[in-house]
C-alpha cells in the first residue's frame, strides 16, 4: 500500500531520472509510470519504478529505474503456459547497477540487502553493469538488483512478462501495487 | 558489395548519430556496427545502419540508425520454424522516422521511394513516429521506412531475427553486406 501523494512524487522524481539520461517517453506513457512498492510501503529501499513499451503474446520491453541505492528485490520467473519462464536480458542505459544471480558467491560484495529482509537474500553471484553493459538471465532463476549511488536505468528486453505470477523469496511481497486515496 | 573505406566512413556517422543521442554502446558494439547496403552498393539513399543487442531463439534488441532521407526497402518477414514470423516494434528514440505498412493508402505521403525502384514500393500508409512514439507491425506485412530531415534512431524490440529469410519487393537486393577489401 502506498499513499496517492508519496506515488506521485515518485512518478516525478522518476520523470527526472528518464529526461537527465535524454529518454523521451510519451504524455500517455509518463501518466502511467508504474510505481512498484511491492506492498511493502518502503518505496526508498526496496520497489522499483517502470515504463512498459510493450508487452504483447511474444515480447516485451520496459525501462526500470531504480533509485540510488534502491533494491528490486529477489525473484524469479516460473514457466507459464507451457513454456519456459520469462528470458529477461537488463541493458544498463544509464548509471550503475549491481545484479545478483545464481552463481559463485562474490566475496564482498558491492551491496546489501534492505535491513530487515536479509534472510531472503540468497543469491550472491555480482555482476556489474554500467552504460552499453547488458546481461541474460536464465529463465526461471532467482535474482536482485540495486541501483548504484546515481541510481540507474536499465532497458529490459524479455518475453512475455506475466509479472502476477512472479516468485518473490520475501512472503511478505505483494507484486500488485495498491495505492490508498 | 561496399568497399571497405566507405564502409568505415559510415560506421563513424553512425558512431555520431548515437552520441548525439546520448546512447551509449561498448567498444565491442561499436566494432560490430551493422552497415547493410543490401548488395545495391548505394548507402547514402538505400539501406540502414544497426547496433545488434541480442537475438536469442526468444527475443530481439536492436537500434536501426537512419541517416537523413536514408530508407530500409520495402520488405516482409515470413513465418519459420512453425512459428509466425517476426513480430517487431519500432520506437523512435531521436529524430523522426516515416513508416508505411499495408492499410489505407495516405494521400501526400512525406516521402518517395529510393530513384528508380519506385516499382518496389507498394504499400503506403503512413505512419509518423516522433521521440517517445512507436508502432508495432504485424508478422509477414509489407514495410519500409525512412529517416527525416535529420535522420533517425529506432530501438527495435522484437521476435527472433532471421534476416537471411527475410522477403524484399526488390529482387536486386542482398540482406547480407559483402565488403570489398
């Protein structure tokens, strides 16, 4: 649940973030910034903010910008309609992300979890990206990411996203944003 | 066939182009940039420049770069692999670009077709795309586009690419570039 004001004041501070890296997005597409708190009503922390281009039967694309030391946090993409989880590779555009994958454990990593949530953080293999840098994660694997001191945005390109069906590690999570009036 | 020196020269104008709009690609990228002059050895007017993101057997990023009056020709993508053929989404990032795809036709169309192969262009309904617009053209449909007076950057987010398959009007032209050493 998260407050109509504190919503559309992060549906601004995003609109800045897009326009200091030069990416024009539509009246239409601005009024629809989707602001996702997760339910946990932490937006600062812990949620991510997107724009979707498109989402059709077969692709999609998005931007998602992450503020300064913000965490999208830990999930996965499960199967769906017989066919294999959501293939989802991150382009960082602008900024720094950090994302966390299945893999060897990074020793020191760059980041931590949201206080708190620690126990649901369990996927420590880092990759960096900053601008031009991309990566392609697996379907169906678990995996975070956090936005550097800037913050960052990042294209996706992926397949079909269905994101109702998202596997998130932390029960509390709920994907569906609810804003009170 | 493109000699090599030109080819060169038309990597660095595309170079420019994408700092212009502030789109950052790594070194890698940017020895890999894509010149297709589609065998008609005629560049300036007919073919188009492209960054390739990834093309996996799910999805496809890409950003077409159009010079100023530069038009991709008239072409279709058919279904293969028992799937329909490639879904694509044009998203105009900077400049301007003119689309036309199968529909009504539009009287006082902006653009004409490359001297000499007007017989190639066939459909002509037009569709404008600013910064922040963008259209998405049903598999297996004629298409062809071109730049405006300042050329164009389109990200386009689709299906798997499978250009070697792809149909032209034009039966002179080659989808894979040979450069003349």
């Amino acid at each position: 649940m998260i407050e109509r004001a504190e919503y559309e004041k992060i549906v601004e501070r995003t609109l800045g973030y897009l326009k200091r890296a030069h990416i024009v997005i539509t009246p239409e597409e601005a009024k629809n910034v989707e602001v996702a708190d997760l339910g946990l009503n932490d937006i600062q922390n812990t949620g991510l903010q997107l724009v979707v281009y498109l989402n059709t039967a077969r692709c999609c694309a998005k931007e998602l910008i992450l503020f300064p030391g913000q965490t999208c946090p830990q999930h996965r993409h499960p199967p769906a309609g017989g066919q294999a989880g959501k293939e989802e590779t991150f382009r960082c555009r602008w900024g720094k992300v950090y994302l966390y994958v299945e893999g060897p454990k990074t020793q020191n990593p760059k980041c931590s979890p949201p206080k708190g949530s620690e126990q649901y953080y369990t996927v420590w293999h880092e990759v960096q990206l900053a601008p031009g840098q991309q990566y392609t994660l697996e379907p169906n694997t678990w995996h975070w990411f956090q936005g550097g001191p800037e913050g960052a945005i990042i294209s996706e390109f992926s397949t079909t996203s269905r994101d109702e069906i998202d596997v998130f590690s932390d029960p509390n999570i709920k994907r569906q944003t609810e804003i009170a009036d």
